[in-house]
C-alpha cells in the first residue's frame, strides 16, 4: 500500500469528511495554525456545499452558485490539501494512520490530530434496499443530480417519510411536473416539528397541490421491479407503481470506517465537550456525533448545520491546543411550503404532567408554547413565525414567561396575547 507523501510542518491535521464541520474546522486551524499541514478527505468528487440547500437546488430554487458554498480555490487560498474521491477505509488511532481508497488507490496517511465529520447517510430496509437506478435517499449532490434527471413532467414518485427532508423534496419534485405520493407511518406530517394541528395544516397546504398526496398512518412493505418501473405495497394492502422512489425515514451516522477502534461509539460517536472522543487526539463533529442540550445538559443527536459549524470550530480549537467547550444547541428547524412557514424550536415533543401548553389559533395562524414551572421549553408555529428567535433566547436563557411576556417586543408573538399579564 503506498503512502502518500504531504508536505509536513510541525504537525499534521487530517479532517475526514468535507461538509460545513469540516470546512469550519479547516478556516479555524488554518487561523490558529498558520505552519501546519491540514489534510481534508472528502469522499464526493466536488467540493464543499450546502446540503441543506440540495432540495432547493432539486427544485431550481437556488442554482449551482449558491449551492457550492467553497470552490477549490477557496482550499488552495489556505493552503488546505483537499482529497475528493477519497474514501476513509480504517483509521489505526494506535499509530496515528488513516488508509483510504483515493480514486481506486489505496493509501495511508498519517495524522498528528484526527476529525472525524463524515455526517449520516439515509437509512434503507428490506422492504426499499438501494437501488441507484430507481431507489436513493437524498441526502447529497450526487442524489439531488440524479433525482434532477429523473424528474420529468408525468413520472411518478414515491417518497417514503414524511419528514423534514422528505417532505422538501417531494416540493423540489412536483416543480418539474412529477405526481408525488409520500407515505408516512405516523399520524403527522414532520413528526419532530408539529402536534395534530400544525400537521393539518401543512398538509393541507401541500396537497393542495394536484400532483402531491400524502398518506399518513401507512408504510411501504415491499418494493419490486416492474419492468422499466417499481411496484410498491403498502401496509395497508394497496399496490401501484411508481417510477422512482426515495426514501426519507432516517439517517445512519457513518461510522463503519472505525469498527475495531477505542473510539467509543453507540450509533453515534460519543465526544466530550471539547468534541474529543475516546481516541487519544481524534475528535468529532456534525452529524456523525452527538452534542450538549443546552438547558437539560443530556446528550442528543442533533444533526442540523448551525450544530454541525460550531462543533467543527471547537474541535479545531482543541486540535489546536486551546481549552475550548461547546456549549451546546437546542432542537429547532424552519421551513416553508407555498409560503407557509413552519418552525419548532425545544423539545416540542415533551408530554408531562407537570407542562402547560399556551396556543393561539385562527385561520392563517397557529402557535404553541410549553411551559414547565413557568419557563419556556418549546415554541411551534405555523403561519407566522416572527419572534421565534426571542423565545429561542427564552428558552436558552431559562426565563420565565411571565418575565417574558413583559417585554414589548414580545408582543408581536399572538401566542403572547393569550397569556394573561
């Protein structure tokens, strides 16, 4: 196996991956290291962009200008080695070597200080395996580009979940003309973001959309080729087929490449607060670790950008020898669909004796607080989502509503109109 020769300095950081926790982590070493030889791994074939603008970019929202986010010269300007095709195969944390599979070569290079920030890859069963001809996730450029050749006016897709991603690409389909059905488990639409009536209505603003259904309460069971199609059957014993199908019910942090490692893993990388893990100097980021809820301080996965960049700065800090801590991140994600806006922030989810809800309805608006001992802990809202950043601050900060509700910028919440000062 050949290894492959780097300029060397005093040391030499290697990033696996290549995604916003990379590139974060790459700019601050790059800033806190000007001598050092920094070596990112990306296993794409094109440089760094925003994946959560891939369904956009699948339905012609944003073009490929703003969805590259760092050209290659943007490496070369600092100096950063940049590995595309390059695959992580093992790392050896003993000897300080990662071996790769580098457009069909394999190499090893060494590492003085290691970030792992592969991200996750979409989850496939028996029911939907992979199939690059016909069944795929979208979860990079390379499936965005191939749905894009696929989305012809008349064909007919299947997606399969309801979530975040699911739902945005079954928006970025039924732009180039494609009948769209998803299918969803569950009883709601976005299942970590909504309660029964904030799934209502974002159903009912998709589906008004002709060439758009979504069946919740169902799941697929089977996929098989029909001819130049697929046939799909549905829990519920209905049957059709479809062109293409995408799956969309979950994500697996890539971590395959560190079996056998002491990197301690439980689905996901276990790190500490400087985002080291359990390997002497090899650290973690974005989503393929997990981070510090904020208020409760329990771990959680929460794999979302703004996570994923501060953890890449952090862990650069520390690869730098600085003592620096994540502080940690809430759950919050924002959407909208024909200009209906969604967002949830906290844990929207909580059911507890000891939780009050606060909601205000009407026709274009919904909105929903949850309060544990009078301190904000959740905020959803369909329609009208302004000041959803003040109750972010409220929840982080831990104040109480009625404190909250005080303050006169807090009055362009209608939520806040309901609570009695």
């Amino acid at each position: 196996m050949k290894q492959t020769k780097l300029k060397r300095s005093s040391r030499q950081h290697v990033i696996i991956g290549n995604c916003i926790a990379a590139v974060s982590a790459a700019e601050t070493l790059r800033r806190l290291n000007p001598g050092d030889s920094i070596v990112i791994l990306g296993d794409e074939a094109v440089a760094s962009y925003s994946r959560c603008l891939i369904t956009y970019y699948l339905g012609d929202m944003v073009d490929k200008k703003h969805l590259f986010s760092h050209s290659e010269k943007w490496y070369e300007e600092r100096d950063i080695k940049l590995m595309l095709s390059t695959r992580a195969l093992k790392v050896d944390t003993k000897n300080r070597f990662v071996f790769v599979s580098a457009k069909g070569k394999k190499k090893k290079i060494s590492y003085d200080t290691l970030l792992v920030a592969t991200g996750s890859t979409p989850v496939f069963l028996k029911s939907f395996p992979y199939d690059p001809d016909g069944i795929i996730g979208m979860r990079n450029y390379d499936d965005a580009q191939r749905l894009k050749s696929w989305a012809k006016k008349g064909k007919k897709a299947v997606i399969i979940g309801a979530g975040f991603v699911g739902l945005k690409s079954a928006y970025g389909l039924v732009k180039h003309g494609v009948r769209v059905k998803v299918v969803e488990l569950l009883p709601t639409v976005l299942g970590r973001m909504t309660d029964t009536e904030a799934s209502i209505r974002v159903r009912d603003r998709l589906t008004k959309h002709e060439l758009l259904d979504i069946e919740l309460n169902n799941s697929v069971i089977s996929t098989r080729r029909h001819g130049d199609k697929y046939m799909v059957t549905y829990q519920d014993g209905g049957e059709e087929e479809a062109d293409f199908i995408v799956a969309s019910v979950g994500v697996k942090a890539n971590t395959d490449f560190l079996e056998g490692t002491d990197i301690e893993i439980d689905r996901i990388i276990s790190v500490d607060d400087c985002q080291k893990t359990t390997a002497e100097d090899v650290y973690a980021a974005g989503d393929v670790c997990r981070s510090r809820h904020a208020v409760t301080r329990q771990w959680i996965y929460n794999a979302i950008w703004p996570v994923a960049a501060a953890q890449g700065r952090v862990a650069a800090c520390n690869m730098s020898g600085q003592n620096r801590r994540y502080e940690g991140n809430i759950p919050m994600n924002s959407v909208d669909f024909y200009e209906l806006w969604v967002t949830a922030i906290g844990d929207v989810q909580v059911e507890a004796q000891d939780i009050k809800e606060i909601t205000f309805k009407s026709s274009g608006i919904y909105q929903k607080v949850k309060l544990r001992d009078g301190i904000p802990v959740s905020f959803m809202a369909t329609g009208n989502v302004d000041g959803a950043g003040m109750i972010r601050g409220a929840i982080v900060g831990k104040t109480p509503w009625d404190e909250f509700i005080r303050r006169p910028q807090a009055q362009i919440l209608p939520v806040v109109n309901q609570t009695d000062i």
